[in-house]
C-alpha cells in the first residue's frame, strides 16, 4: 500500500465541527419516501420520474453541503442517482480484502488488529483544498465520477469499503500536511484490468502488499479527532518504530453524519 497513497468520511455530525462529507451512506439515508416529499409532488414540462429524482437528490445534497461550507456542482447529479439507486443495500459492497495476523485485547475491548492486505489497484487522487475536510469532500466527488460511468468501460464500477484518506503530519504530529489523498479499491471484478479515468487527476495506482496495524474508533472524523486517534494509537503500541512516522490512513466504513459512525486509524508497518 503506498505510504503516501489514499477515507471517505468527514466531520460534521450532530453539532458543527467543520466542512461536510457526503458518503454512500449518506446518499442512502435519503429515502424514497424524503425523496417524493421533498417535491412539489408535479413534473416540469418535458421533465421525466427520474430527473426529476435526480434533481431532488442533488438539491438535498446542495442544501446539506451548503451549510458546511461545500458547494455541490449541478454535474453531480447523476453520479449521487447513480450510487443511490445501485447501492440500496449493504450486502453488495466488497470489502478491501485482508488477512488478520494478530489482535490485542484489554479487560476484553479491542485495542488493534494487525492486518496483510494484498497488492490491488486502487484509484486515488491528491487534493489540496483549504482544509482537510473541504479536500475529503471534493476528492470523493470526483471519485464518484470515476465510480460512475467517467470510466473507459462508461459504466458503474461498483462499490467497496472502506474508503481510505492517506494523512501526512510533521514529526511531532501535530500539524497536517495541506496534501489529502482520497482513494477508492477497484472491486474484485474489475483489479486485472482497471477501467481507466476520464479525470486526468484519477490515477490508477498499484499498492504494495502491506502490514497495517489498525484501530477502531466511532464519531466525527476532523483535524482533531484524528490527531488525538493517532496520538492515543502511538502510545498503545508496543513498538510504535516499526511504523511509519508521519503517514497515516483513515479509513470510513459508515455515515459520518451519524452520532456513532464507524472508523478505523490505521499505522503501516516500516518495509
């Protein structure tokens, strides 16, 4: 896995703790039921059901994002469609392959696990917004246009978890680095050949088979949550050097507009 490589969550939760992201998740919570009422319940002039559901999508998201600080473009609307009408269920996403080594465990909580993920290709791209949250959002939208259909295959890739975030911080790790890669595993079907990117900043890249030790954590996922998550995990380890010092992945698995979202930290061991 490339040390400097590519999450997919974000912070705002319950209160305002900065700049939005929208997920998967997030694009599911929006029932069916939300969607019809959202509308004035009548179609415009030569207006088909689903533009106008996609048009419904998109305004939600607008307004949502809008109250974060993040602007959702108009060309956005298929890809939310898209994700939402092929994403209903939780049963058809993959998850990122891996092989459980070892697992340490106090009075019976999970501290951390250590994993072997295989070599995969993953699609990734380097975002240098103002801030980390504004550089997570914008990153996965352009990433769910690779997902849908702005590929070579011109066609829905599919979905897996989690999405990853690669962080960089200075050697005291306190300070972020303004650089968030975002990146997305190609699901099984799709790792021999990889459909290619219409977005020239996409990039197809081939990570290393690589030992990560990693550890849960639930809530908001920002500058300073994720600082103290790392700093706590640096103190957990029996033998923090074999890791690497100053790159670090968050990994998203559930809504991060949910009170108890799920996340894990995760350190790469030195190779």
């Amino acid at each position: 896995m490339d040390q400097g490589g590519c999450q997919m969550s974000g912070g705002g939760g319950g209160e305002s703790t900065g700049p939005g992201v929208i997920t998967l998740e997030d694009l599911e919570s929006f029932s069916e039921e939300q969607l019809s009422d959202s509308g004035n319940g009548s179609l415009e002039d030569g207006e088909t059901m689903e533009e106008e559901n996609e048009g419904r999508l998109l305004h939600y998201w607008q307004d949502v994002a809008r109250g974060h600080q993040v602007e959702v473009p108009e060309d956005m609307a298929e890809p939310i469609q898209q994700l939402t009408s092929n994403n209903e269920g939780r049963s058809n996403r993959e998850r990122v392959p891996f092989t459980l080594l070892s697992r340490k465990e106090k009075c019976g909580e999970l501290l951390y696990e250590r994993r072997h993920y295989e070599k995969g290709h993953w699609a990734c791209i380097t975002m240098r917004e103002e801030t980390y949250e504004q550089s997570i959002c914008y990153g996965f939208m352009r990433i769910m246009r690779y997902i849908c259909q702005q590929n070579s295959l011109g066609d829905y890739l599919g979905m897996s978890l989690p999405i990853v975030t690669v962080v960089r911080t200075d050697e005291s790790r306190s300070v972020f680095a303004n650089d968030v890669r975002v990146a997305y595993y190609l699901p099984a079907v799709h790792q021999a050949q990889p459909p290619q990117p219409n977005d020239s900043d996409v990039v197809i890249e081939i990570w290393p088979a690589t030992i990560v030790y990693t550890r849960p954590f639930t809530g908001p996922t920002n500058e300073v949550t994720i600082m103290n998550q790392i700093n706590t995990f640096a103190e957990m380890l029996d033998s923090p050097e074999v890791c690497v010092n100053d790159s670090f992945i968050v990994a998203g698995y559930t809504n991060p507009a949910h009170s108890q979202r799920q996340n894990e930290i995760w350190f790469l061991e030195q190779r």
